[in-house]
C-alpha cells in the first residue's frame, strides 16, 4: 500500500451514507454496503496527475462494492480474499501477488474483507493511444474482460515503484516535465498488462457514439419492458451484432446490461429516504415482474437484500 502524501486530498468517515456521497458525486451511482451497526473506519485520499487518478483507501469492516469504471482501472493492492464480479463471470479470491486491472466502461462489484486498497485510473484515451502505438490495428485494440493478473516479485516491485515516483511528481511545485514523464511511464506499464493479458481484439460494428444511445435509452427506459428487438431497433443493428458489442464494451449481453442498470437504480431508489416506498414497489417500479427473482438477483449483485436496503433507510429517515 502506497501512503497518502502530505498534499493529497483525504476524506475520513465512520458512516457508510458519507462515503456513499462522496464516492457517488465524484464516480456517479454506485451502491456499497457494509454492515451499520459498527463504526466503518473508512478513510481515503487521491491525487491527480495529466492523464491518471491515484489512490488509496482503507475501512475496518467488510464492504460489497457495486460500480463501473470511466477510464482504465488497475487495482495494484486489495484486501487479501476479495472477489470480482463482472457479469456473469466471478474471479478466484485476489492475492497479494494480483493486481485487477478492469477496462473503461465495466460494471463490476467488489466484495472486500477489511483492509486497504490501492488504485490508479488512467484516461482511456491515453492509454488507446499507447496501446495504438505498441499494437497498430484498427481500431486500436481494448482489453476484453476484467482480469486478475498474478504478478512475479520483481513485476510487482517495478509496477509499485512506477506508481510511487508517479504518486511523488504530483507534489506541488514539482517540474512538469517531471510529472509528465513519471505520468508516461507509468501509463506504459499499465499498457505492459493490458497487452500481458493477450486478451485484445478488435470491437463490434455497433459504433461508440451510437453504443452510448443504446445505454442511455436503457437508463430511460428501466420501468418499462425492454426486450432484444426493441435495443436493435434503438441501435439499428441486429441481435448479433448488438450481442458482439455489448460483450465488448461491457463484458455482458444486452440483457444482462439492463438487469444490471435495473438493480442498481432500485438500490438507489430504496436508499433513497425524502418518502415512503415497498421492496414491492421497487421492482415493479424498475420492470420486475418477478418479485422472487428480483429479491435473489438484488442480493446476489449487492450484497443484501432489498428489505435490507430499506429498512436501513427507514433507520436513517
């Protein structure tokens, strides 16, 4: 774990709603759930570089974590046991000799014991671009799943030792050129992984401008019934294509995407204390029609139950 620099900016809490807050107004919606009945003992702090986001944080109980990434996401240290998910794929539990390393745009939930995690964000387009240059397809090529790389000591001492000197040259007063180049090379090793991994392709036909309108139709339409022909004629592709890139671009099928989207915005919605709402309104109210089913894919992507959810906020109202 790489130590918070006198000038970075930390945030310290004991309550999970603050930390909701401030994770929720800096990376958009989320859910995270921890038990309430103990002090959480988070804390956290980050610092900015040209082109990457580097921090740490730690808490003293277990979380389940349920987000998605903007830039390209490297978690070089996690508490030892915790598990991804992204779609319908699990990782084994991550050592300390892994690093995660997610693609921009993924959903994926992290169940973590207590401990302290350690994470840098680069800017996609920075790292397309050294990834165009290393491997010139065309398009450039993208990693196509959330991997866990298991990492040989001396792997793991450059990969800490780059993002160490990257952390230092975010100092105030420090040279740009320094920065600049401490940015670079750290970018570059996140760039040795990506190409590691040996999971690069080239994407669907479904463009990026027009992937985002799919997504965002479906963020618009959540309470209302979405089926497969409807996202193709949103798209104007067919089945297979749409099915090729919503697997690249976020790892599940179409489907899975909306249920997804469905499960965080009711999580979001019960959370939500300003008036009174049912766990039965919840799912009608995000297209479940199947309130059984809804209970069990709520508490398998977030860590309990809707009931849960909301009687947390009851407590909190």
């Amino acid at each position: 774990m790489i130590a918070a620099p006198p000038w970075a900016r930390q945030f310290r809490s004991d309550h999970l709603d603050e930390v909701r807050a401030l994770i929720g107004n800096r990376d958009g919606p989320h859910a995270r759930v921890a038990r309430t009945d103990q002090p959480l003992g988070y804390s956290m702090f980050q610092v900015h570089a040209p082109s990457t986001n580097l921090g740490g944080s730690s808490s003293s109980l277990a979380q389940v974590v349920r987000g998605h990434v903007h830039g390209w996401v490297l978690h070089l240290a996690v508490p030892p046991g915790t598990v991804l998910r992204s779609g319908l794929r699990a990782s084994t539990r991550v050592g300390s000799d892994s690093v995660v390393l997610i693609p921009p745009g993924w959903a994926f939930t992290r169940s973590s014991p207590p401990g302290t995690l350690f994470a840098a964000e680069v800017d996609a387009a920075a790292l397309a671009a050294e990834l165009q240059a290393r491997r010139p397809d065309d398009p450039p090529p993208s990693l196509r799943r959330l991997a866990v790389l298991a990492l040989n000591a001396g792997e793991r001492h450059d990969l800490r030792e780059a993002a160490s000197a990257l952390v230092l040259a975010t100092a105030p007063g420090t040279d740009a050129r320094q920065l600049a180049g401490a940015d670079a090379a750290f970018i570059g090793r996140v760039a040795d992984l990506a190409l590691r991994e040996g999971s690069v392709r080239r994407p669907g036909e479904l463009s990026l401008d027009r992937a985002r309108r799919v997504e965002a139709w479906i963020d618009a339409h959540l309470g209302e019934p979405i089926t497969m022909a409807a996202l193709c004629r949103v798209a104007g592709v067919g089945e297979r294509c749409l099915q090729k890139a919503f697997l690249y671009r976020r790892g599940v099928s179409p489907m899975r995407f909306v249920q997804e989207r469905r499960l965080l915005a009711a999580h979001q919605w019960l959370a939500d204390t300003s008036h009174p709402k049912t766990v039965t309104e919840a799912g009608l109210r995000f297209g479940f029609t199947h309130l059984g089913r809804f209970s069990v894919s709520y508490r398998q992507a977030l860590g309990e139950s809707p009931s849960q959810t909301l009687a947390r906020a009851r407590l909190r109202a």
